[in-house]
C-alpha cells in the first residue's frame, strides 16, 4: 500500500510546489538564455514525478536528480535559482503529509545545492 508521503509527494510535488513556486517566480530582468535554461528544468522536474513510487525512489530523485538539474541553473544565475528553490522548499513543508515525513530533510536539503 502506497505511503500518505508517497501518494502527496506524486500527487502535490509537481502541482503545489513546483508550479507555485514558479507561478510566483519574477522573471524581469532574467535573460531569455536563463529563463530558456529555466523552462527546460523545471519540465525535467515535473517529468520525474512518475517514478516516485516509493520513500526510496523519492530520496533518490530529490538527492541525486533533481539536485543535478538545480545545478545546471545554478551555473547560469544563482540568485533565481535560490529564489525558485526557497519558493519549492516552502510550499512542500506546507503539506502536512511531507512537512511531518523522512521525505522532509530532503526537500530542506535541495537549499543546500544552491
């Protein structure tokens, strides 16, 4: 039977917390080059949501690959990055299901990669 954490984390991480933390992103003054680079990651994330099946496979995606993709942006504008990943941080601790879960260090933890 499929976790509380589980269920919210493939059913909340990419509607709640990634398109909020994007809808509420300001884009002016980015360069397109950035943003482009910015559009790109966020699909790759949103992309990921299939394989979180399990408290395992989370960690692993949030440890390994979406740190990987944060990295990238990171290279091209540090500031935006730390601002999208503060605004994703935040919105999943407001889920009860995460923010009271293991899952929870590892969402803190991506604020470590920018």
């Amino acid at each position: 039977m499929e976790s509380d954490v589980v269920r919210a984390m493939r059913y909340k991480f990419v509607r709640y917390c990634i398109n909020k933390a994007y809808a509420e992103m300001d884009f002016g003054g980015v360069p397109a080059e950035v943003i482009n680079v910015f559009d790109d990651v966020v699909d790759q994330i949103r992309r990921l949501e299939k394989y979180f099946t399990s408290i395992e496979s989370i960690k692993t995606a949030l440890q390994t690959d979406i740190a990987e993709k944060l990295r990238a942006l990171k290279e091209r504008d540090p500031n935006f990055t730390k601002a999208f990943v503060d605004k994703v941080v935040k919105h999943c601790l407001e889920i009860e299901e995460i923010a009271g879960s293991e899952i929870r260090q590892y969402i803190e933890m991506l604020r470590e990669v920018v």
